[in-house]
C-alpha cells in the first residue's frame, strides 16, 4: 500500500460563535487548509471528501458531508458523512488514509466540524448522551460527565491516584491552551482553583470537565506518487490503528482502561514500526481528566495503575519526556466533537514543522494523536513522523 502524507491543515478558533454556522466554520478551516499547503493546491485536484460530525442539534444530519463541501466549492467531488460520536474527526482522517493508500485517491480532504454551544445546556446533554449507551445510560439520565465518574471512583479505588492528579492535569492543559491563541478556555489556572472547583459528577470537578465548543479542523492528504507536487515537507502517516468496543460500560469488564484505545494504540505501533518510547509527542483525547489519566496507560506511556507518578514527576508538561497536550487539550482547547480529532492532527503536524510557536516541543519528529467515541466505544490513533528528521 501506497504512503500518504498531510500536505496542509487548518482550522478555525475553538469556542461559542454565535454568529458562525457549521458552514461557515468548515469553510473557515477548508481555506486555512488550502493556504497551508506550501506549492499550493488546485481544488479541482481534490479526488475526494470525508467529515466527521455527530451533528449536534440535529442540524443537517442527512447529507451533511455534501453540505459543506459543496458550500466550499467541490462541486462533485464524492464525499462521505462519518460519525463515531466523539472520534468521528479521528475516523474521518482515517478513511482518507484508507482511501489514498487502496489507490482509489491520490488527494483527500478529511476532517470534521460541530455546533454546540446555540443549545441549552439540558439539550446539549441530550445530544452528548446519545453517544453512550442508551436504553441503560442517557434513558435513566445518567449524563457523560456521570460516566466519566463512574470510571474516576474505580481507578481511585484500584490504584493511589486521587482527584488532585486530575486537577493537575487541568493545571498543565490550561497552561498549554493559555499559549494556544485557537483555545476556546485559553487561559491558565492555579492548583488551587483545579482543586477546588464546584463539583460536577463527584469526584469530577469543573476543571476536570472539557467545554462544549463550536470550530471546524482539515488537513488535506497526498500519496506518495503526488506528494513532491505539493510540499518538500514529509509529514508522513506512519501508522493508524482503530478498535470499537462495548458502548455501555456496565457490559465491560473493567472500568478502569479504554480497551479500544489500547488495540487502537497497538496496531498504530505495530503499522508504523514505533512504540509507545519513540513518541516525542501526545495529542490525547481528556474529555475529562480522567480519561487523559487513563490514556497514558492505554497508549503504553506508562504501566497499570502507574499513570499518576507521570503527572506527580512532569513528565506530561511541555518541558517534560512526552509532553501531552500541548494544544490545550479538549480540557482548554475545546471539544466541537466532529473537528476533534482533526484538530489534534493539525496541531501534531504543527508540532513536527515547528510551527506550534509558544507551544512548541523542541526536537519532534514523531507525534501520536488519540481520539476516543463515547467512553470508550470507539477509538482511534494515529502516528505521523516527520520523514526528514527521522532518516537524519
């Protein structure tokens, strides 16, 4: 199979717009994207589309890939819709890998969008909602926020974490989004206020909550056969790995590990030939704080129930072994569903260009992005290296 390369990526601010739509939005980052590619690139060169979106609100829920492209000016080029709620950005991304590496493409556009913030919160909750498990969760009201907690009280019960670890981890996102100029909360916070924030789902707090955000995110992928017409610059999709899993998490085993994310993780290792050591660079999916703290165990950057000495020793910070988030996170950066994990590819090939400014991490040249659906239903990673420095 052919390899396949990101030649540009774009997206809009993460936050509240109340004067965008979701197509104005995607045509936004559809724009950034085009200007981001460095010999430039003719829309007619497009060979197909893919976008993510859960479609919050019910705006648009047919033909909603064809909606956007179309505004933006693709006029016939085929275009799927992917929705695997909260890793439909991720998946979207990934079936463009897919599409140039079987040869049916030679250039993709891929990416995401969501609205989210022109609905009440008790409505917003509801859309959320459906993407747990419904006869047993959103039915008997239980919220994300209350799942998330569920998954919080088990890992503190089974390992010597505790809730200042998750506030730890908003301390060092907010850090990174306060840099971020795209970061829907782009401001820093104290231990003090991570800690003691009011209380959402016990033991979840306020900080430990990601925002739910409006913004849109694409980045356009090239084979190998056509890459050198658009960049000298070789951002390669080194390897992708995805896994679903049982929706509700009263059908799992254990509530303290994503099993998506760790087959997810390991076939993107095994596919690109690196492991969980050769990462320089972490963009993960912290919906909640927790699930950042869980992450760091699914993806291999530490053992079971180890993952808080991570945080304990500033491993995860910007200066640290393997910064993680340096976006912001969806904890400052946001969290429009559909653009998620697209925004976290734009901000990984950022990284490995060095061109994440403030943000950046010195010396990355392999970066992983890991985008989960649900609590845990559906996940998906990638791997991208920056061919340049790895063969130096």
């Amino acid at each position: 199979m052919r390899d396949v390369y990101v030649i540009g990526g774009g997206q809009t601010a993460f936050g509240a717009f109340p004067d965008e739509s979701y197509r104005s939005l995607f045509a936004t980052a559809y724009e950034r994207t085009l200007e981001a590619v460095p010999k430039g690139v003719d829309p007619d060169e497009i060979d197909e589309a893919v976008v993510g979106t859960l479609g919050v609100g019910g705006r648009q829920l047919g033909l909603s890939g064809p909606a956007v492209t179309e505004h933006v000016g693709l006029h016939g080029v085929p275009c799927s819709r992917i929705e695997n709620a909260c890793a439909a950005g991720g998946y979207a991304v990934r079936q463009a890998v897919q599409a140039i590496r079987s040869g049916m493409a030679d250039v993709v556009l891929a990416g995401g969008f969501e609205v989210m913030t022109d609905l009440s919160s008790d409505v917003t909750k509801y859309w959320l909602g459906v993407s747990g498990e419904t006869e047993w969760e959103r039915t008997t009201g239980t919220t994300f926020a209350g799942v998330y907690a569920q998954l919080a009280s088990a890992y503190f019960e089974a390992y010597d974490a505790t809730p200042e670890h998750l506030s730890r981890i908003a301390v060092k996102n907010h850090e990174n989004g306060a840099m971020n100029p795209k970061a829907h909360l782009g401001f820093p916070c104290s231990l003090e206020d991570a800690v003691d924030a009011p209380t959402v789902a016990d033991p979840l707090n306020l900080y430990h909550c990601c925002p739910t955000s409006d913004g849109a995110a694409t980045m356009l992928l090239a084979s190998e056969d056509v890459v050198g017409e658009y960049t000298d610059e070789r951002i390669r999709v080194a390897g992708v790995g995805a896994a679903s899993d049982r929706v509700g998490l009263a059908d799992r085993r254990s509530y303290t590990e994503i099993p998506a994310s760790r087959r997810a993780a390991q076939s993107a290792y095994d596919a690109s030939g690196y492991g969980a050591a050769d990462v320089d660079v972490a963009e993960v999916h912290d919906c909640f704080a927790i699930a950042e703290l869980v992450a760091y165990e699914d993806l291999g950057f530490a053992e079971r129930g180890e993952a808080h000495r991570l945080v304990e020793n500033g491993a995860t910070g910007l200066d640290g072994e393997l910064p993680v988030n340096p976006s912001g996170g969806l904890k400052s950066k946001g969290h429009p569903i559909g653009a998620t994990g697209a925004g976290q590819l734009v901000e990984l090939a950022d990284q490995l260009l060095g061109r994440a400014g403030d943000r950046q991490v010195d010396g990355a040249a392999v970066g992983l992005a890991h985008n989960v659906g649900g609590s845990g239903g559906a996940a998906v990673v990638h791997v991208l290296e920056d061919e340049r420095e790895v063969s130096a």
